[in-house]
C-alpha cells in the first residue's frame, strides 16, 4: 500500500464525515475509529507490480466466480471500525456492499498489499490484525517492491495461518484460495529495482 502520513488534527470523525470529505478530497485518506489519516501516493514500482497483479489475476479469473479489485475501492472492516485501501482484493461471488456504496466492499477473500519502506511493519502487523476480524478473509500476500521477495500467509483454521515465501528461485505465486498460478517475472515485469533503492520510500 502506498504511505501514510502522519494523523491530522486530533479531534473524532465519524465515519459519515469521513466520507463526505473522502468524495471531494485531492489525496485518499484511512479511517481508523474516528481518526482520519492522510495516505502518500506511491512509487513507479508500487503501481507496476499491484497493476500487473491485478491483470494477471482478471485475466486468471475470468470466466470463474471471483472478481478482482484495485486500489480505489475501499475495504470496511466493522470490527475494528477501519476504512482501508488495499492494493489489490479478490472476492468470491458478488462483492457485499457497505450501506450500498459502490465504492465499499466488506468481503474480501485475498488481499494483497505491496509493500513500502513506511508502511511494511504495519502492514505485516496491526493491519493483518485488522484484516483477520473479517470472516471472509482466508489469504493474504504481501510483496516487496526492492527485491523479488513475496510473503504469503493462508488460513487453515479459525486461528492458524500457514507462511509460505517465495523469491527469486520460485518460478511463481501459487494462490491458496483460489485455482491459480502467478509467474513472478509478470508481477515484476518492468520494475526498476534501482529507482527503488534511489527512493526514499
């Protein structure tokens, strides 16, 4: 996911007001119970690899009973009271809609983040606890954007997840949760490894 700033002004938004200011805002902005967190935008690189994982995965799919979704769709989560962005979610079957908003979906069964510098503890952490809350949620891939390096971890029990990793020895990312391979030169097709490390990021 691209990066977060730090909180703006310490004062509770529902989550109403939250998105009333997300429809007319410049930038997307995280909501986390009542606190309204500004994001970066993201590199080259972070763009590259969530554009081309969402394409191998719509083409991947096509024709099955998921569906794919990137970066401007939000993600609720109702336990936890949070309005993310994930990079790139797949769900299976119809996508359930918070309050009907199009643009808000609650049942992810993947989701997949690339990872910065800034947002890389948080992403492994909190937010993994943040996702684990949603019922539908069975596999999660995080992947860097520095190196050929991908971490996937996958549900085999209501509190056990399996960790697999994969680099550049593998040939692809094998989904758990859904029929499908991914060859790891096309989510890292084009990517500048070099401008990454130049990046501060």
């Amino acid at each position: 996911m691209a990066a977060i700033l730090e909180k703006t002004q310490q004062r509770y938004y529902t989550p109403d007001e939250y998105l009333a200011l997300e429809e007319s805002a410049e930038y997307k902005s995280e909501y986390h119970d009542g606190q309204i967190i500004p994001m970066t935008g993201g590199t080259t690189n972070h763009n590259q690899i969530a554009g081309n994982l969402y394409l191998s995965l719509r083409l991947g799919l096509k024709g099955q009973e998921h569906d794919v979704f990137i970066g401007d769709v939000k993600l609720w989560i109702p336990e936890v009271r949070r309005y993310t962005y994930p990079d790139v979610m797949v769900i299976f079957g119809q996508p359930e809609f918070h309050d009907n908003r199009k643009d808000t979906i609650t049942n992810p069964q993947v989701i997949i983040e690339v990872l910065s510098k800034s947002t890389r503890n948080y992403d492994r952490g909190d937010k993994f606890d943040y996702y684990k809350t949603l019922p539908t949620f069975q596999e999660y891939i995080l992947i860097e954007q520095s190196q050929v390096k991908i971490a996937q971890y996958f549900k085999t029990d209501a509190k056990r997840w399996l960790y697999r990793e994969y680099d550049e020895e593998d040939t692809a990312l094998s989904l758990n949760g859904v029929e499908l391979e991914v060859p790891l030169m096309d989510i890292y097709e084009k990517v500048d490894f070099t401008e990454e490390e130049e990046s501060t990021d």
